[in-house]
C-alpha cells in the first residue's frame, strides 16, 4: 500500500483543502491531487530535459480539462465523449498560465507542460479557483525550476463582505467577482468583473486575497521540504558570449536611445529604424560569422532596446511615440459605418482600430451552454476577433485562438453588467480589429458601447476602458506608470493593467505583472490614473453619440412579451405543436414559449408590426376568458338550419341561434345574408353551467325597433 505526502490547509471557515501526492501520476515529474470538499482537481507536470535549439522564450503549455463523470453527466454529441476545450476551460488555462509563466527563469527555455483535470465535483465549489494552486504543487513537488510558489483564490465581496472562493450560489449574490494570483510577496495577476465598484474597493480586495493566498503558499513551502525538492534540476539552456554583448551594447545603445528619445509617432518607421541600427552592427561580420553569432547579436540587441525605451521613459519621461506618461493618443469614433447590422461603430485610438457591429436576435438565437457544471443559455454574447493584417502580418488566419477568447472575455464581463434587465432582446456584438498596437480589447469595449447605443440597446450607462503599463527596475526607486500603453510598452514593460468602467466605477479588469516587489501603493496609483483616463476616453466617446437612439433600426426585429397564466401554455401550444405553428404560418411571426416560476412567458417576434399585432391578437385570444356580455368579433365557421357557430375566440366556438341574428323572425340564417367565413361582431349572451356551450347574439348589438301599429 503506498502511503502518500499529505498536506492539509486550513481555510478559517471550516473547510480544508488537501494536497496529496506520491500516488498517482508518478511518472510526471510532478503530481498533485487537490481536493476540497468533493471536488478534485489532479495537477501533473512534465518538463523537457534541453531545450530545442535556438529557442529564447518559455515554451509553457497550460491544459484544463474537466471530465463530465466528474459530475455524473453524458457529454452531448453524437461520440459521447468530451471533445475540443470549452470556452471556460480556455479561460481557466489562461489564468493558470498567465500566473506561472513569468516565474520560470528568464534563462529556462525547456518545453513544459502542465495538465490539470476535474475527476470530481459537488456543484458547490468552483474548481477554477482551484486549478492554480494545484498547478503550483505540482511544480512544487517536481525538480522543476520554478521561482514559486504561487496560488490563485477567487475573491467575491457579498453583502459588503469579502469572500474567498465562494461557491456557485453564494457567488451568484456577489456585486464583485475577481481572481487574484500571486507569490507569497507579490500580486501577479487579476482578473474579474465587478458593478460598478471603486478603486479603493478593488485595491481591499485585492489585499484579501493576498492574506488567503499566502497561507497556500507557505504550505506548498512545507510540501517541497517533505517530498524533498529543495534543489531544482540543473540546466543549461543559453550559450552567452559576454565580450559579444558589450560590443552590442557599446555600438548600439546610443543610436537606440535616440531613435526611443525621438518621438515618432508612426510604429513601422520606428521598427525600421531600430532595425537599421541591429542591421548595421551585423553588416561588419561575414556570413558565416553570422551563422554563429547571429542569434546572440538579435536577443543582445533586444535587450539593448529594451533598456534604452526604458531609461528614456524613467529619465527623460519620454515615451516611444513622444506622449507623456499619462497622455492618451488621439481617439476617433464613428456610429453607423454599416448599414446591414442592426448597430455599427468604428473606435480608433492612435494605431488601434476595432469594427464592432450589433445584432439583435430572438429566444432562438440564445446560446446554449452545456459545460460539464455550467448549462443554461446566454442572451448577451461578445466575439472578438484579430486576424493577421491587424499587425502588418503576412500569415492565414487559422480559427479562434486562445488570446481572442480572452480578450473577448474581457469586454464580454466589461459591458454585459449594462444590457437593461429582462431585456427581449438576444444580442450579439462583434469586434473586428482592423489595426493594433495597444489594446485592442480596451478598443473593443469602447466600440461596442458606440454600436449598443447605435443599435438603439437601452444600455444602463456607458461603459470605456483603457490599458495600463508600468517601468520599474529592480534596485530602483524611481519607476513610471504609462496610460495608454503601446505595444512595444506592453512587451518590453513590467505591466499590463487594463480597467473598464462607468462614470460611477469599474465594470472589469485584467492585470497581468512581470516584475517582483510591486506594491499596492503603485498599484493604487495606476487605477486612479487609469479612471483619469478612462473618463477622458468616456467624454471622447459620448461626443459621437450622446444616448441610445430611440429605437431601433427599422430592418431590426420587432419583439412583444406577454406573460400568461401556466395553464394556458399547453392550450397555446396544442396538440403536437398544431395550434402555435398555425398562428406563426398565418401571421409570419414568431412564437416562443418557456415556463418560467409558474408562469408563462411568450414572445413574439417580427419583421414589421402587423404580423406581430395579429399574433397577439390570436394569443390574447386564446387566454382571454369569456366574459358574458363582452362584445367579440368572431369568424362564421359553419351554417347550421338553426343557427351558425361562430369563432368568437380563438378555439373557442359559440351558438348564434337563429333567433338570435336579427329582430325580425327568419325562416332560414340565409335570408340574413350570414354565410360562412364571414366576420361578424357577436355578444356572448350565456354560457351554459353544465355544458360550457357559449350562446351568442348579433341583434343584442342593434337596438330593438318599434313595434308596429295594428
């Protein structure tokens, strides 16, 4: 019987979570079981043992999987068997991923690959707040270099009160939603979405996650000393020459450092530039001196660039494109572009560009979701997309990656907190990025409240965003936060931090950190510079559009509600669907029907106000309870020698006697001109206790004339 490494946290609420290893997966270099409650999480990792050669960057693969019998469920599909990552296990790779890879060593170039599996859940705890510490475990308990360890929590604040890792029905009470990952000293990564809350609140919440995850952290400390991985594998993944580097950094830092200090504002003129001067170093070597020493020369003058945009920024407080660090670049935005979609917007902020149209759709375009502990269906949906030409780049465009799921992501959490309640529309916006350098998905969030309100979306309020970046060297005191960050800012900086919000407060927020030693001091000075950005943005997009138009555009779809009594669903719908189909054929519109807490809820939808007018009419018809002495306009189904049914209601039928069509005595209803298909206006004059048969009139409608003197 193998005896496993157990580890026990104590979370301070009663619950406890337990890292078990030695047991499974022990051919990984390393493997943890996680579990909390009845959910379990099994985290293995495997590194390569060299890297492949000429490789300078960290070839890190994240995957989360959960299982469907994990909580006793069929995968959907014809196979039966789960199939490609949903978009919630994209996600979750993306936070575990986002939190590990700036902590390998910049020197580790191996290939890794981190696998994290749902076998068990109770539908209580969410295992996304979960993966990232298992994930570290594993690390923890491998001979992996890792500069660890680290742990996530999720953080929700309900009824004023911050909560870690709550479970799915607590969270759905929460006013705030975020995932913080970090070291035990330093923030490295959050995520989240939030109504409208401050940045102080953010800041609170933020440190509350820190204290949780420092107490993960110290026992994965107490885990590597007892599974005794203290001493990490040796490696040797760069070949250095440090005579080669100084003659880079001499005959180029100067040149670089001006063409960072020049201020060029076109991002293609100052790629080239830099270039130039790499191009020129490399001239004075021979081909196959170049063969040897070329990859050298290219990451020492990476690194030469690097320094010299930061030092520029930190001394001179100049930046790439010559902005101050709390400029924004100049923003442009139109509505309408398009006339086909039912809304439209172009947003440009310097060389960022997103075309984001609006589609309004029905109870039948909701997307359904069937995770393996999430199904129900999504009436507001959000796609980004970011092909090549954005960049400049000459490549295909091959599907949905990661980073667009992500990004989406974002400006899906940022906006949809401002889409009306129980709003009748299904909407779908959809950002095209035509240009990048910056933040595209800030773009998208900007874009897509131009289009909301230009499709006529009673959005709550609007909504801007902007990115934030920050210069910080170790050892240094001195360190800048920029607004509006470029990419090469982005890349070649210490932070990523993007924030969204209304006037009233932040909406969403993604951050990512690549520095050590950040403190919440400078973190609190990037969110107040980033709401004095994010205001300035807002008032640039309200002067192209104000409010939501009145309504919405004339090719949109048109959509009632009605909410009915449960038991008139069935009457409806009827028979194998017969008497709802019959009323979508005869009116052109279109019918859905759900129950919803004892109610019925129906919406009618059209592409004008006649048909749905009719299909109304019909429904009404249908629920409406027969009142005697109400007045109805029904249709002549059939002539009797006594009388004629009317159709009063629809599928309800009624008796007008003979004697009850005219004052004057008939012989025959046909003397009254009556024939059938006629529509005529009745009375409902009675309605018989026994049998329900309803007793109509038509002459009860025309006063009674005189009689006539003898």
């Amino acid at each position: 019987m193998i005896n496993p490494i157990v580890k026990t946290i104590e979370l301070g609420d009663g619950r406890t979570i337990t890292l078990e290893t030695g047991k499974l997966a022990k051919q990984a270099d390393g493997s943890v079981m996680l579990r909390m409650g009845n959910t379990m999480l099994l985290a293995t990792v495997c590194a390569a043992k060299d890297a492949v050669p000429g490789t300078d960057f960290m070839p890190l693969q994240v995957e989360y999987k959960e299982k469907y019998a994990a909580f006793g469920r069929f995968p959907g599909g014809f196979t039966k068997r789960e199939g490609r990552a949903s978009d919630n296990e994209i996600l979750t790779c993306r936070l575990v991923d986002r939190a590990l890879r700036p902590l390998f060593p910049d020197n580790y170039h191996a290939e890794v690959y981190v696998n994290i599996v749902l076998f068990s859940a109770d539908g209580e705890d969410m295992p996304d707040a979960l993966a990232g510490l298992a994930a570290s475990a594993a690390l923890a308990v491998s001979d992996i270099p890792f500069n660890g360890p680290i742990s996530e929590v999720r953080v929700a604040r309900i009824d004023g009160k911050f909560v870690i890792n709550p479970t799915f029905l607590e969270l759905a009470k929460a006013d705030m939603d975020i995932m913080v990952a970090a070291t035990y000293e330093n923030i490295m990564m959050v995520e989240g979405e939030m109504k409208e809350v401050s940045e102080a609140e953010l800041l609170e919440a933020m440190k509350v996650a820190h204290e949780a995850i420092k107490i993960h952290c110290k026992a994965q400390m107490e885990l590597t000393e007892e599974v005794g991985k203290t001493v990490k594998r040796e490696y040797c993944h760069e070949v250095n020459d440090d005579e080669l580097r100084q003659a880079v950094h001499k005959a180029c830092y100067d040149k670089s450092y001006a063409i960072a200090a020049s201020g060029n504002k076109n991002k293609h003129e100052r790629e080239d530039a830099f270039n130039a001067i790499r191009d020129e170093f490399k001239a004075q070597y021979s081909e196959e001196d170049l063969a040897a020493k070329g990859d050298l020369i290219d990451r020492y003058y990476h690194d030469v660039e690097k320094e010299a945009m930061r030092r520029c920024i930190l001394d001179e407080g100049k930046r790439l494109d010559g902005r101050k660090t709390t400029e924004i670049r100049p923003i442009w935005s139109e509505v309408g572009y398009l006339p086909g979609p039912h809304g439209s917007a172009i947003f440009t902020r310097g060389e960022t560009q997103s075309l984001t149209s609006v589609t309004l759709g029905t109870k039948m375009d909701e997307k359904i979701v069937d995770d393996v502990l999430n199904h129900g269906r999504e009436r507001f949906l959000l796609h980004y997309n970011f092909p090549p030409y954005s960049t400049g780049e000459a490549k295909a465009q091959r599907g949905v990656g990661r980073r667009e799921i992500g990004h989406g992501n974002l400006a899906h959490r940022a906006l949809k907190g401002m889409i009306p309640d129980k709003y009748p529309y299904v909407v779908r916006v959809v950002s095209d990025i035509l240009e990048s350098n910056g933040s595209s998905s800030m773009a998208t969030v900007c874009a897509g409240t131009l289009a909301l309100m230009d499709a006529g979306v009673k959005i709550k309020k609007p909504v801007s965003g902007i990115a934030m970046g920050l210069i910080k060297n170790a050892g240094e005191e001195k360190y800048a936060v920029l607004s509006d960050i470029l990419g090469d800012e982005d890349h070649l900086g210490d932070m990523d931090f993007k924030v969204t919000g209304t006037k009233d407060g932040i909406t969403a927020t993604q951050m990512d950190i690549k520095v050590d030693g950040l403190s919440f001091d400078i973190l609190e000075k990037a969110l107040n510079q980033a709401k004095e950005g994010r205001m300035y943005i807002l008032d640039k997009i309200l002067e192209t559009i104000q409010e939501p138009r009145a309504e919405v555009k004339d090719h949109a779809p048109r959509i009632e509600t009605l909410i009915i009594p449960k038991e008139f669903i069935g009457a409806i719908i009827g028979p194998g669907g017969k008497i709802i189909q019959g009323m979508q054929e005869e009116t052109g519109a279109t019918i859905t029907i759900e129950e919803i807490d004892g109610t019925g809820k129906i919406e009618v939808s059209g592409t004008n106000k006649v048909s749905i007018d009719s299909a109304m009419r019909l429904i009404k018809g249908i629920v409406a309870v027969p009142e005697i002495g109400e007045v109805y306009k029904g249709k002549v189904r059939s002539i009797m020698p006594y009388g004629a049914f009317v159709e009063f209601l629809p599928g309800k039928d009624g008796l007008l006697h003979i004697s009850e069509i005219d004052w004057k005595r008939l012989e025959t209803v046909e003397e009254s001109g009556i024939k059938e298909g006629d529509e005529i206006e009745v009375k409902l004059i009675d309605i018989d206790p026994k049998t329900g048969k309803y007793k109509l009139s038509k002459k009860a409608l025309s006063p009674r004339p005189p009689k006539e003197d003898k």
